[in-house]
C-alpha cells in the first residue's frame, strides 16, 4: 500500500512535522527514498518552513518540508481582487454567496485566515489548481513505487482556525472528485480517513481571537451536512444539497460524482451517489481523552495523532493490522453509517438521512523503552560536559567538568620569554634585530643587537679617518654614510621605511602565529576557551601599553642619549683643536678612540630609534587591532559555545524526569500509566550511569577528546579561531549520537555487566520479565491498569449513544453504534522464555477489558519494535450529537451569531448558518405538542363525517369507513363514549394521531373531487359548503357535551379555528 499524508493549516502542519521527525529518525534516507509516502502541506503561513528550526533535526537529518510538499494558498491570493470582481471568478460564485454581505463580513484577512472559515475557503479555493497539481504528483510518485498498489490518503486539519477548518470541505470533496475523475475506485484503488481537531473546551489565551469554539461547530455542521448528501433514486432531490465545485468550470454548481447525465442543471444541484462515500468517515479528537488526560502542548497532540497514523502505515497485515484498518476506514460499519430523519413519517416515504454515523475517534499508549531517548540524553548529557572542558577546562574531581572559569594567570602565561620569542614579540622582533616573516631570512641581514653591525663598521671606519688631515669630521661622515645608505645595503631609516611599508603583513603575520599556537593548545585540550580570550586580551592590552611606552618613554630616553653621546664625541674633537700642537699629539689617541666608542653608541642607538619611530610603534598599534579583532571572534566562538551548550541542554527535554529524581528514587515510569506515552526504564540507573561516566576523568577524557576533534574538523579553519559558523548544532549532534555515543556504549557495558543492570540495550521484554516475571498477580494488575487507562481523545455522552430516536434502528452499543476495539502490539520475541512470558501477558491484556463496555481487545505478538508495547484504542458508528463537548460549541456558535448576524456567514465556509440541519436529534413531541398538531385535524375529522359516533353497537366515537348505498358506515371505536374526552388521552393522540389526519385530509379532498382545480370561484363556493358543513356538525357536538372547565372550551374554540384555516387554505391538485 501507498501512503500520502495531507496537512491543513498549522494544526495540520504540526501532525505532518510529527509523522517526518518520526520516520526520519527510524529510516534513513537510503531507505526513505524507497517508501511510497508523500506529503502534502497547505497553509496560508510558510512558518513551518524553516530548516533553521532545531526541531527538524533527527539522527538521519534534517525532516524540513520540501519546498515542492507545499502549497502557499495565501502569498499569490488577492481576496480583494475576487470582491473587486466575483463574475472573473464563476469556480468562487457558490462560496462568496451574497457577495457584498460576505465582503463585508469576512474582508479584512490577517494571519491564518484570521480564524474566518469562510475566508481559509476562499483563500483554498483560489488555489484548487495548485492543490490538485501536487495531488496529481504525490498521486504519481507513490504509484511508482507501489505499482498497483492501494493509495490510502490521511487527511489533518483543526476545526478552531480559518485555513484548515475553512479549507478542509474542499480538500475532502475536491480529493475525492479527482480520485474519481482518474477512475481511481474506493473499493480498491484508496481510502480517505479524514483527521478533525476539535476545539478544546479552555484553549490557550492567545489562541482565541474570538471565534475558536464556534469554528468548531459551524466545521462539524458542514461535515455532517457533506456526509449525509448522498444521493439514491427514492430520496431524490430531498436530501442535504453537497457543497459547492470550486474546480468546475460551471457556476455554482456542486459537487457531481456520476458519470450519468451531467448537465449543467444536474450538476448545479449536485450528486453524491450512495454508493460512493465522500470519505471513509472522520476521526474526530480533542487534547482530552475519556479518561480526563488532557495534552495541552499543540507539538505533544499532533504527536500522539502521528503515532497513530504511522501505527496504521507500519502495522503488519495480521489479525490485527486488518482489524485497524477495517475501523480506521469504516468498512466496519457496514449498514450503520447514517441515522435518519427522526420526525419523518415513514409512511409518507424513507426518511432521508440527516446525521452520519461515520465518525469515530482514537487513542494510543505507547509504552516504550525510549532507546533513542536515553541514548541522546546521555550522549548530549557528556557532550554537555565536554564542551565545558571546551569552554572552561575547569575539572573537579566530584562534579566533572565544572561552569565556571578556572583561576588562570594570563600576564604570567603571556611573558614567559620562551613563548614571546616562539610568538615573535620579543623586543629584538619587534625592531627587527631578529627575522620575523620569510622574506627577512631571504634578505639575510645580520641578526642580533645593532652594535654588532656598528662596532666593526665604526673601527673600520675609523682606522680610515685617522690618516685624514679632519680624521673626527672624517670619522662623522663615514659613520652618516654607513647611516644613511651602509645599513643592510640601503640604510637605516630608508630599511625601516622599505619594512614599514609591509607592516600588515609583519602585524598578519606574528598575530596569526600566535593564533595558532593558542588553537593548538586549545584543540589540545591543554587551554581553556576562557583562557584563550583572556591571553589575547592581555597581549591586546600589552601592545596598546608598549605603543604608548615607546611614544612617552622610549623616544624620549632615546633622543636624550643620543643627544648626549653627539655632545661626548663633539667635546672629544674640541679638546684636540682647542690644545696646542705638542699637547695635541700627546691627547689626540684618547679623545678619537673616545669619540670612535661614542659613535658606535650613537648609531646603535639612532639605529634603535628609527626602528622603533618607524617600525616598532605602528607595527605594536596593527597588532593592538589584530589582537582585538581576534577577541572578537573568540567573544563569538564563546557565545556559540554557549548557544551549543544550550542546545545539548535542550535536547535532554524528552526525558526531563530525570531532572526531579530524589537521590535514592526509584521509578521506571509504569508508577502513571495514564500519560500516552509511557516511557519505561529505571531512572535511578540512568542517573547514576551519567553520574559515574561525568565525574570519571580519563573516561571523560576520550570523550572529550572526540567532541573536541569533531568540532576542530568542522571548523576547517587552518588552525584558526574562523569559521565559527560551521560550528552547527548539527555538528555537535553528529558527534554525539556517532562516535561518541558508541564511546559511551563501551563505558556502558564495561561498568554494568549483568544485563538486570543495564540502562542501554535491554528490549522492553526483557526489562518487563525482569521486573514482573514470577509474580502472576502483578503481571496481571500491569495488564489490566495499561487497558483501563488507555482512553480515545474524545469524550463520549453516554445519554446520547443510549437515545432511541424514531426511524433509526434502536442503540446496541459494540454493534450499531460505538464499536471500540483496543489493539495491542507485543515485540516478537525469538528466545523461548522471553516467548513464554510474551504469551503469558498476551493472556493477561485479553482478560483486562471490563465487561459491559462493548470493546474487545486484539493483541499481537508480531510486533517489530522491540522497544515498544503500543495500544491503540478505535472507536466508530456514532453521531456528532455524542461529542461530549457538542454543547458547549454550539453555545459559542449561537452566541456569535445572535451578537452578530454576519458571523452567520463568517462562521460557515458557504450559505449561512440556518442552512444546515442542527447535529442534535429533535425529540419527540410532547402529548401537548401532539395535542395542538392533531386536534385541529380530529375536529376537522369530525365536522366532515370522518369521525362518527356509533349508535348502533358499541355507543362510542371513532373512524368511520366509507358509507354504503344507504348512508350507512362502519365504525372502529376508539373507547370513548363522549367526543371532547378524547382529546385529553395522550395515548389516543399518540396511537390514532397519524390515521386521524390522513382521514382528515381524505374527508376535505373528497368533497372538493369533483371541482377543477383552475375554477377559482368553484372552489371557493365548495369551501364555503364545506365550511358551513363542518361547523354544523362541531358546533352541535361540542354544544350538546359543553366541555368544561372554560379552559377545555377554549382548546376547542382554538382548534376549531384551526381546522377552518386548513379547510379555507386547501386547494384541490391536478
């Protein structure tokens, strides 16, 4: 069979959401691509569209919907320009009815139809040819792979809305008529189940914008109405009218399911034969069951709803399977789908059907080992731990790795000279007396201190200038010359200008090596996150420190010594000219080496300053910026952290009863057996598996050191803090549920190594053999507890499956009406005593249905899950009319509409309100309402002869047959000797009330026989005979028997006048 799930509006999105998260987490897409299952999702909001979402993601990716599944009925719809132009549009004239009344009413539209159904219609109906096209292609692909297979559509809306209440008569009707119009037949080729969402009775504070409720009930009259417009050849045309084609091409035409005579008269009135039912029937639901459970998260409904329907998707074709798909599409009701019109007299014709029985309701308990659960808790529980590490690297030897920072010296760490020099920050890179980017090596300058270029350079020169005949200017020219063009080939200020030039790449260079010298410690696992930041924000602050020294002091102190050095070998040349020749010759050695030493220092120290001027100080302000750039980024990495911690956090939700366990607790979930999904495992255990692996350092260790890679790869930064967008939730999820997780399973299975310990692993058999097996009583107390708390989400009235009304067959509830089956899903089990124990509890849930209820239970031992016990309850073949919330709907419906006539138009997706028959059964009439019904007809009776009182036999009024030649009649007594006293028996009126007003009519049609219906004055003048006649014979009886008290001769002064209107009113047909 071929599957194809169709959602409208949010609640029918939210169902789909569900089915996909659920299907994408039990197949991957290697599988997936082979199930003939497609989807289709109608809204008027593309929300739901977001592949950013986190909840799209699942083990095997991520579930989004495809852009091609979706159908966007709002985006390219215009409702102005259908008002502006209703004759443009002839497919909307049915449905916009009254055009400047429904204007007025529905216009303007907001956000999902604004809760108006008239307006989630039209915005549908606008967009039929987008809906059917997708219908076309998912109809299309799922036959491809299920070739000749049976297509069964599940159909999801909420009634509360405007897109999916509004929307969902089309979606049935123009679903069923494409199948139909494509020779799909229902018998073979598919079934529709249609999925309803009741309003709850106390929705959410902003869920309600003022027609919630009433939604409800004007959604479900217009469903009964369309289930109950089929068409055979005795009732004709008296049956509910079908809605109105908004996919035909003739105006205001209706729905027309027949090949037969399809003309645009025919078609305007409609045909839904018998034979072909418009759906299977409706699954109608609310967030409470019968047990009073209510669900009042939206996502945990739409669950519960998909879990059922993948039941049925994924149900083998067992006793059991067969008998969910009997009721999930209604085959078995069989005879018992419509109830009929209870006022009608059947004698009149077959009264016509006016409520459906084809509506059911359901409920699932899930009771399961939810492996997944526990295997992300755990995995994203560690993980969560290790991205501390990550972020912290704070361990404590009693709690792990802890959420705080650790105590760390980051000055210390940052002047450690080893390091500085590896980073290229020490003082000699910086004024470039050692190489710091390729190209310097390649220029092979002498490295080190200044004075090693100067020292030598100086005596050279200096040897040279003695001989001079000016050897102190000698020695200052040579030593200009080495400054301005002798220093490593170009000079000295023109080499730092030549450097200062590439001062980016220099600032690039030294600070992405000192980048990744952090990364790799970090990656490393050796620093912390924090730690990183905290170092680079002291470098940031050491570079800005450094630029400002060299502005203030290093300058200054420079130029003071060289100032200084300048005036020492100034004053050496002064001392030799300023001497005599003799003593000149005895002080010239003394004063020039002076002044050779004191050049040295002054170049070594011009050297140093055009360095720093130059170079050193830019080159500390572009590494200032580098290294608050590169905080920023570690600022992001941190907040991204935070935001993955978060998320693992998150993604520990589903099994949040953890979090309340008492130390010393001991739950395993089956303590509360009414939630709908039980989840069964030993909490305790759990807990104390997390507790062990978290505070073991080295286990914690191996784990960490694989989130940790995972991450690094993921980045793909080059041994960089970049790319922190790659950092994805994704990513984190991918390492924790793969190589992680099977890390842990290891750990598992090396701590716990009886299998009664174990957390992971164990089937939910197993773990129910453990914990009941031996204990018979106990066995069967879990059996009867898991029935007796399984309850469909819908409340039933009792009172009403238990009214007998007139022309249905009389209530036998698991029979004609309510049937309920609860359908049980053991694992198959291979091993002999887990096969033992399986059969024995099979016993024990076949035994635990109460008696009286008219369910029975099905269970099957043939389950595929091994984790998992799933009881399904299904119940069918009763009315609307038994919706324990019907009346409270209606009130809000009835409400709205007296407070605002145009909610009569709002409320209803075509026609107005008082156009459908009310989903309650009319009951009979009281003895007074078949008195004022029947009297006027019994004196009418009496004045024309059809009543007399015999006088021959038995002295007693009654029905008289026809009179012979002579007059003369028989008449049938009806026990009462004087006429007025049998107007006051409420049996007689009961048991003679219909012959009484057949003879009535017989007797008034019988006197104007003979009169041509088109002589107007005849029949007059034969009414006033009449007339005369009848009041004749009332007005002696009633004289001669003077009913008292006056209040009785009133009764019949009123009936009598009643009976001439209905005498004066009568004409004679052709």
């Amino acid at each position: 069979m071929a599957d194809i799930l169709i959602g409208l509006g949010g609640t029918g999105g939210k169902i789909l959401k569900a089915f996909r998260q659920r299907l994408w987490t039990e197949f991957d897409s290697s599988q997936r691509k082979n199930l003939p299952i497609e989807f289709i999702y109608v809204d008027s909001d593309r929300a739901m569209l977001d592949a950013s979402d986190v909840s799209y993601q699942t083990i095997h990716g991520n579930c989004v919907f495809e852009t091609s599944e979706f159908v966007d009925i709002k985006t390219h719809s215009n409702i102005d320009a259908i008002f502006a132009n209703p004759k443009g549009y002839p497919r909307l004239m049915g449905v916009l009815g009254n055009v400047g009344a429904t204007q007025s009413a529905v216009c303007p539209i907001g956000a999902a139809a604004d809760q108006k159904r008239r307006a989630g219609r039209m915005l549908f109906a606008a967009n039929i040819d987008a809906y059917l096209s997708r219908l076309g292609r998912a109809v299309q692909d799922v036959q491809k792979k299920e070739v000749g297979g049976k297509i069964n559509l599940h159909l999801f809306c909420g009634l509360a809305g405007g897109t999916g209440s509004g929307s969902i008569i089309d979606a049935i009707t123009q679903t069923r008529k494409w199948m139909f119009e494509h020779n799909i037949s229902e018998k073979n080729g598919f079934s529709l189940t249609v999925f309803c969402q009741i309003p709850e009775a106390t929705p959410q504070p902003n869920w309600d914008t003022g027609r919630y409720k009433a939604n409800g009930y004007g959604a479900l009259l217009e469903l009964n109405n369309l289930f109950t417009s089929h068409y055979n050849m005795e009732w004709g045309t008296r049956v509910s009218t079908p809605p109105y084609d908004v996919s035909t091409n003739i105006e205001t035409g209706r729905i027309y399911l027949t090949y037969d005579n399809p003309t645009p008269q025919n078609v305007k009135n409609g045909n839904i034969p018998q034979e072909l039912n418009i759906a299977g029937g409706l699954i109608l639901y609310t967030n409470k069951n019968d047990f009073g459970y209510s669900v009042n998260d939206p996502i945990q409904l739409a669950g519960l709803v998909s879990d059922f329907v993948y039941s049925r998707i994924f149900s083998p074709m067992d006793q059991m399977g067969q008998e969910l798909g009997r009721f999930y599409t209604f085959e078995n009701l069989s005879n018992n789908r419509d109830e009929y019109d209870e006022t009608a007299d059947p004698e009149e014709g077959s009264p016509l059907p006016v409520r459906t029985r084809a509506i059911g309701s359901f409920g699932i308990k899930r009771i399961i080992v939810p492996e997944t659960e526990l295997q992300e808790h755990i995995a994203y529980t560690l993980g969560s731990s290790a991205l501390l590490q990550l972020k912290y690297n704070n361990w404590s030897n009693t709690s792990g790795y802890r959420e705080e920072a650790p105590s760390f010296d980051e000055v210390t760490y940052v002047r450690d000279p080893g390091r500085r020099g590896s980073w290229k920050l020490t003082p000699e890179h910086m004024r470039l007396k050692q190489y710091v980017i390729d190209s310097d090596e390649k220029e092979k300058w002498n490295t080190g201190d200044f004075a090693s270029y100067w020292n030598p350079c100086v005596d050279r020169w200096a040897e040279a200038a003695k001989g001079t005949q000016h050897p102190f200017d000698k020695l200052v020219d040579l030593c200009r010359g080495g400054y301005a063009e002798g220093f490593r080939s170009v000079g000295v200020e023109n080499f730092y200008r030549d450097k200062a030039r590439s001062l980016d790449t220099y600032a690039k260079q030294i600070a992405e090596g000192v980048e990744k010298y952090l990364f790799r410690e970090w990656s490393d696992g050796r620093l912390a996150l924090v730690s990183v930041r905290h170092i680079i924000s002291e470098l940031a602050k050491q570079m800005r420190e450094q630029a400002l020294e060299c502005s203030e002091i290093v300058i200054p102190d420079l130029d003071t010594k060289i100032n200084e050095f300048k005036g020492i070998i100034n004053q050496a040349k002064e001392d030799v000219l300023n001497t005599n020749i003799v003593k000149r010759q005895i002080i010239f050695g003394n004063r020039f080496e002076r002044a050779t030493h004191y050049a040295k220092m002054l170049y070594s120290v011009m050297t140093e300053r055009a360095a720093v001027e130059i170079f050193t100080k830019p080159l500390l302000e572009n590494l200032e910026q580098r290294f608050n750039d590169l905080n920023s980024r570690l600022i992001g990495f941190e907040g991204r952290f935070d935001e993955l911690y978060k998320f693992t956090k998150e993604r520990m939700t589903a099994l949040s009863d953890l979090e309340t366990l008492s130390d010393g607790e001991n739950r395993d979930g089956t303590e509360t057996l009414t939630d709908p999904i039980v989840k069964f495992y030993n909490r305790n255990r759990m807990k104390e598996l997390e507790r062990r692996l978290n505070g073991d350092h080295d286990r914690m260790g191996t784990i960490t050191d694989s989130v940790r890679s995972s991450i690094v790869d993921s980045l793909n930064s080059e041994g960089r803090f970049t790319n922190v967008t790659n950092l994805s939730n994704n990513t984190v999820s991918s390492a924790l549920l793969g190589q992680v997780f099977e890390t842990i399973r290891t750990f598992h299975n090396d701590l716990l190594v009886e299998r009664t310990e174990k957390v992971l692993d164990v089937p939910i058999l197993e773990r129910l053999q453990h914990k009941f097996g031996g204990n018979d009583m106990a066995l069967a107390k879990f059996a009867q507890d898991i029935i007796q708390a399984s309850g469909a989400f819908l409340e039933i009235n009792q009172n009403e499956i238990q009214l007998n009304n007139a022309n249905t067959p009389a209530p036998e509830v698991g029979k004609n009406i309510l049937l309920k089956r609860v359908l049980v899903t053991l694992p198959k089990a291979k091993d002999p005593a887990l096969m033992q124990f399986a059969d024995e509890l099979k016993r024990k849930l076949e035994g635990a249905i109460p008696g009286g209820s008219g369910a029975s239970v099905i269970v099957s031992t043939e389950g595929t899950r091994a984790n998992e016990i799933t009881l399904m309850i299904v119940e069918n073949g009763f009315p609307m009319r038994a919706i324990g919330s019907l009346p409270m709907l209606k009130a809000e419906f009835d409400r709205l509409i007296v407070s605002n006539p145009a909610n009569s138009i709002v409320l209803t997706s075509e026609g107005k309100a008082e156009d459908f028959r009310s989903l309650t059964a009319l009951p009979p009439k009281t003895p007074d309402q078949l008195r004022a019904e029947v009297m006027p007809y019994m004196m009418m009776a009496l004045g024309l002869g059809a009543i007399k009182f015999d006088t021959k036999s038995t002295e007693q009024w009654g029905a008289a047959g026809e009179e012979d030649i002579f007059g003369e009649s028989d008449i049938v007594s009806w026990g009462y000797s004087k006429f007025t006293d049998m107007a006051y028996d409420d049996r007689l009126i009961e048991e003679h009330g219909k012959e009484t007003i057949r003879i009535a009519r017989e007797a008034l049609a019988s006197r104007l026989q003979d009169v041509d219906p088109a002589a107007l004055k005849a029949i007059q003048d034969k009414l006033k005979e009449t007339d005369a006649e009848f009041m004749a014979t009332v007005g002696k009886v009633i004289k001669d028997e003077n009913p008292t008290p006056k209040s009785r001769y009133n009764d019949f002064v009123n009936w009598t006048m009643a009976a001439k209107k209905i005498i004066g009113e009568y004409r004679p047909q052709r």
